[in-house]
C-alpha cells in the first residue's frame, strides 16, 4: 500500500482540551491540521481552506455538527470531503443521525489513536477513489463531446458531398439514420446528362469513423462519372478499382447501383453483396428479386472486376426497392431476426404500392419496438420522363473562347468497343460550344443512342424485336454481353461537324457501323411513339433531333441539332 | 479459446476452427491463428461447425487470411457453414474467393 501522503484535517470541537489532544495526535500522524470551535466556524474554516477531511463534534454551540456537516457537503459538492463525527452519543438513533446529515463515519470517545490513525486512512482511499472516478468521467464526457464534434463535421463535410445529388427528387423516397454515415450505410442518387438517374446503396464494413472514411471517394467518384456520362459498368470499374487501392484488405463496401432510364423504360442493375433489392411491377403485381451476382466494391482487383450488369423492362409507376442488411438482421427481444421471409410477408399482404414502405417501417416496428440505427431503404419509381426535371449543370467558362468552325472524325474499332464509352469524352467536346448547352440532355440521349444502335444493332447484329416482352429483354442483354466479349473486328464512326449559321449554328452527327444494315423504310413506317419496349431507340432519335435520316441500307444514322443566337 | 489451430503432422495443412460468434471480437486470436506458424501450410481449412453467427467483419478477416495466405494462389476451404453461415457467404458472394462447403 501507498504511505499516505499528508492531508489538511479540519477538527471541529467546542471543548479546547479535547480539539488539543486531537490535533497533537493528528498532527503527529503527519497531518496538518485547521481548527474550529463550534460548527459556525468549521464552516468558514472549510470555506476558506478546504482540507480534505473534516473530523466533527456532533454536539457544539452556535451551530451543531450536523448542521455543519450539511452546510461542508453541499459547498464540496461532487468532491468527497469524508466527515467524522466525534461523539460521546451511544444510542443508535443518534449515531444514525450523523450519517443522514452527511457523516461517512464515527468515533467514539474517547479517542483511540489507532482506530483514528485507520479511519483516516480508509476514509483517504474513498476520497482518492471518488476524485479519480470524477476525473476519469470528466475526461470520458471530454472525449465524448470532441468525438460528437469530430462526427458532426465530418457529416457536415459528407452532407455537402452525398447530397448534391437528386435524393429530393420526387419518385424517391427513403429512409436513413442522420448517422447512417457512421455505420458505414451510404445513399447516392444523381441524374446523368440524358436525364436517366443513378442511385446506389452501399454499406461499408464495421463501424465508426472507420465505416464512413470510404464513403468520401466513393461518392466523389459516382458523382463525378455520373455527371460526365458514363455508363454503370465504367463507374463500378473505377468505384472498385479505387477502394481496391485505399481500403485495407479487410474492408470493403457492399452496394447495389441502379440506372433507371425514364425515355426507355428500363432499369439497369449491378449488386455486389447487398440483400436482395425488388423490382415490383405495378400492372402485374409480380416481384422480381435483383440477386447480388458479385463480390463487394474494394475486393477484387482491377483486372478480375466483374462489372456486368442486368437490364429490366420497366413501365412508369413500376418501383425498385433496396434495403441494407440491417432491415433484415433487425432482432426482436428474443434475439430472432425479421429476415426475408417476414420482409416478403409484407410485399405479398401490400395493396397499395404507394404504402408499402410505410408498411415496412410499420412492420419492423411491430417486430422490434424500436428502430434501429443501421436500418436503410430506398425507392425508386419509374415516371414519365416529363415530370423529372434534372438541374440544368452549371458552367464555370466564360463563354469567350467556344469553337464555332470545325470537324472531327473517330473511328472506334473492335477492342475498343469491348470496354470503351467514347460518349462522355464526346458530349465534354460538344458542350465547349456554348450555343449546344441548353441541349445537353437531348444531345446526350440521341448521342447514346445512335452509339447504341450502332453497336448493338449494326456491330454485334442483335435483334431490337427480341426486347418484346420481358424475359425477351433480359435475354437480350446477355446476349449483347456474349457478343462484345467476343467481338474481333467491326467498327463504329462517329463524324461531328459545327458550322456557323447566322447568329447561331449547326451540329451535324453521322455514326456509321460495320453491320448488316437494317430496312430504313419498314422502321421509318412505325408510328413514332413510346410504348413499346423495342424500337425505342429510333423514335426517341426522331423526337428529340431535326432531320433524322439513315442511309446506306441503315448504316449510315445522320442528325442535326440547331441553335439561334445566344442572348 | 473460440478460436483452434490445428498444423497438420506434415506441416502443410493448417486448420482453423471457430466456435461461437465469428465477428470482431475474434479479429486478434484470428489473426494471430496463422501469423504465429514459422513455415507458410500449402492449404488452410477454416472449419465453422460450430460458428453460430457471422458478420462482416469476419467476411473481412477471411480476406485478411487470404491475403496472408498469397491472394489468387491461396487454397482456402471453408468447411462445414450452417446454413445461415452459408446465406451470408453466398449473398457476398465469397464462393468466388473461397471454397466453400
């Protein structure tokens, strides 16, 4: 045991020969020692000096000590300044009396020296216990509140960043923790330039500010790609490859990306380790399970990435829903998990599409009484491209230095086509010229789309008429994944030509492919419409450009967009 | 000990054995199961007969021995998985990395 280190003991006593003979034991003991004659003076003395023990006549004029033995408590607070009564009283009532009014102890007289010597000693290892308990919480809720602080800017910075996205928009709803950042939940959603929206929910491994540190990058990236054009497969690409080089090797990032394309009726989907997500169609009732067909975001390496996505009809009031696991690990008191049978027991007792994530909410609060933090869902429904306004993107140029006067040619060649998008690199080139700005959206999606039919049409020969229903539609994209990984020659050219004319100008777009060609005049006799699930891509060509002519048996697509002068 | 290592007598099977929950707080004694061995076994066999539960964080340490144990070249099995165990490893799609039984 430690030697006791030297304390200030106050002794409050009205009898001088006694307050006398205490102090000389006390003081001899190594003690300094204060000294009161009546329990007004003990006070003042504690007041004044504060000593670390206080040793208390229970009977004193002016103020008694259990008066005093109140007023010393209440100035120490949440310090513990033992008190022992010094009495001559034997009834249990009375020595009952000085622990109420605050005593932690007694002694008899009259005094023995050794028993006094051992309860000042006790008495000091309670008064050091409580100061390092006090401190240690001190020092806990110190911590506490720099962690919160530390949480809350980190959230003010990743808010700033995740929500600068369409998460408001209105065929979205979803629900999240505010601190679903730091148990590693994350919820993305942004328009790319045709106006087609990406959304992703990924869930990071662990907890904690370890969880959150990946969401920064990933989110930079899906913001970045998406805004620029690029398609799902590219983004995955870079979103993998990039956690793949920051994360350490046991974190990763389960997550689902989706691509809803309004003007075709489509949902693209790529999910990596998260629970199944649900493809409900409104006409039909059906369900559709999108299954993780991969590994998380940040395992693999760049070179055995899968990036391959499936590709679904959708029509306008279908909905895809994506949870995170902790919808489905939600316990109850027992210790039982919610699970997918209870999730699918909703889905299947829904009868209004438009309740059914209440319902869900509802049932897991039902289940658990309580919600939980790590709980994520989203969905997203399909509308009429119409009613989804994506902003207008800002540019930082002046304006001064747009090319008005120039032509360009690229071929893109087989092992090109397997893993390239050209489209991002040429909408960036086209929106130098300023006059195209307020078109970007409709230049992207005829772009995209004269790209696609060339590629997939004329390069790779699928057939638009197997996307009728669909079963058709999924097998058509396995198929355009089939034919790509094995595709040796063939070619898509792209020739881009701004002129001047007047106080505005011209773009002219010819693709050509190496394909077969198809019969011009049998396509161009279909009525121009939005219903059917093949064909899309022509009628949207026509709809959104000015002269849209093919030539060549169709292997040749030419358009032209106009503008008028800038104001 | 939740966690057992077991070298075979020729030194060139290591097997690891969980029993109770497989989550963070079984990260050091995981680790420490294959990092301690002087020589590196040709084959690792993760047996999870009596693994009740596993979460992400084992999802991670798996990968973290698979790293130890040489990446694509490792031979890892992981045997025995409850089917719960196996839901888990299957919606991860780990079945890619691991072979899992």
């Amino acid at each position: 045991m430690q030697p006791l280190e030297p304390l200030t003991i106050l002794i409050a006593e009205d009898s001088a020969a006694d307050r006398l003979l205490l102090s000389t034991i006390v003081r001899r003991q190594g003690h300094e020692v204060l000294t009161a004659a009546n329990g007004a003076e003990a006070v003042e003395a504690f007041r004044s000096q504060r000593p670390h023990l206080v040793l208390m006549d229970a009977m004193m004029p002016v103020m008694d000590g259990f008066e005093a033995a109140q007023q010393i408590k209440a100035l120490a607070g949440e310090t513990l300044v033992p008190i022992i009564f010094l009495t001559s009283l034997t009834e249990s009532e009375a020595l009952a009396r000085c622990l109420e009014a605050g005593g932690d102890d007694f002694l008899a007289k009259p005094y023995n020296q050794v028993i006094l010597a051992a309860k000042i000693k006790a008495m000091d290892r309670l008064r050091r216990l409580q100061a390092t308990v006090l401190e240690q919480r001190d020092l806990i809720a110190r911590h506490h509140d720099y962690l919160l602080n530390e949480q809350r800017v980190a959230k003010a910075v990743f808010d700033k960043v995740a929500h600068s996205g369409c998460l408001n928009a209105p065929n979205i709803r979803y629900l999240q923790s505010p601190y679903a950042l730091f148990n590693g939940d994350l919820l993305l959603a942004a328009f790319t330039p045709a106006g087609d929206m990406n959304v992703l929910l990924g869930d990071f491994t662990g907890h904690g500010l370890p969880a959150a540190v990946g969401a920064m990058p990933l989110a930079e990236v899906f913001y970045g790609m998406t805004a620029k054009g690029y398609g799902l497969s590219e983004t995955l690409r870079e979103m993998n490859a990039k956690l793949k080089r920051i994360l350490p090797v046991d974190m990763f990032c389960c997550a689902t990306l989706l691509c809803l394309s309004f003007q075709r009726g489509s949902v693209e989907v790529w999910n990596g380790g998260m629970p199944d997500g649900y493809l409900h169609s409104t006409a039909s009732g059906e369900r559709i399970a999108l299954t993780a067909r991969h590994l998380p975001l940040g395992v693999l390496s760049p070179q055995t990435f899968d990036d391959r996505t499936e590709v679904f009809p959708m029509a306008v009031g279908d909905r895809v829903f994506l949870l995170s696991d902790g919808v489905i690990d939600t316990c109850d008191a027992n210790e039982q998990l919610f699970g997918v049978e209870r999730l699918e027991q909703v889905f299947a007792a829904n009868r209004q599409p438009d309740a059914l994530f209440e319902e869900i909410e509802q049932a897991l609060r039902d289940f658990r009484g309580e919600a939980r933090d790590d709980v994520s869902m989203v969905e997203v429904s399909l509308l009429e491209a119409a009613q989804l306004s994506p902003p207008a993107p800002v540019y930082s140029d002046s304006g001064q230095s747009s090319p008005l006067d120039w032509s360009v040619s690229f071929e893109f060649r087989a092992a090109t086509l397997k893993r390239f998008n050209p489209l991002p690199y040429l909408l960036q080139l086209l929106l130098e010229v300023h006059g195209l700005r307020a078109q970007s959206g409709a230049l992207y999606s005829v772009l995209a789309e004269l790209y696609s039919n060339a590629l997939e049409h004329g390069v790779l020969g699928l057939d638009s008429s197997l996307k009728r229903d669909a079963s058709g539609f999924a097998r058509y994209y396995q198929q355009r994944n089939a034919r790509l990984d094995e595709l040796r020659d063939g070619y898509v050219r792209v020739h881009l030509q701004v002129m001047p004319k007047g106080e505005g100008g011209c773009l002219s777009i010819r693709v050509e492919d190496s394909g077969k060609g198809f019969d011009v005049a049998r396509v161009m006799e279909r009525p121009v419409d939005g219903v059917r699930l093949s064909g899309r891509g022509v009628s949207l060509i026509r709809q959104l450009s000015h002269h849209a002519r093919w030539t060549d048996n169709g292997r040749s697509a030419h358009v032209e967009f106009f503008w008028e002068a800038l104001a | 000990m939740s966690v057992v290592t077991e070298v075979s007598q020729d030194g060139k099977k290591l097997t690891i054995s969980i029993e109770g929950r497989f989550d963070f707080g079984r990260h050091q004694e995981f680790r420490e199961s294959y990092e301690r061995l002087n020589s590196k076994p040709e084959s690792i066999v993760v047996d999870l007969k009596k693994a009740t539960y596993l979460d992400s964080s084992a999802l991670g340490m798996l990968l973290l021995l698979r790293d130890h144990a040489g990446g694509d070249s490792s031979d890892i099995r992981v045997v025995n998985s409850s089917s719960d165990v196996k839901k888990i490893l299957a919606i991860s799609n780990f079945d890619k990395l691991f072979d899992i039984s």
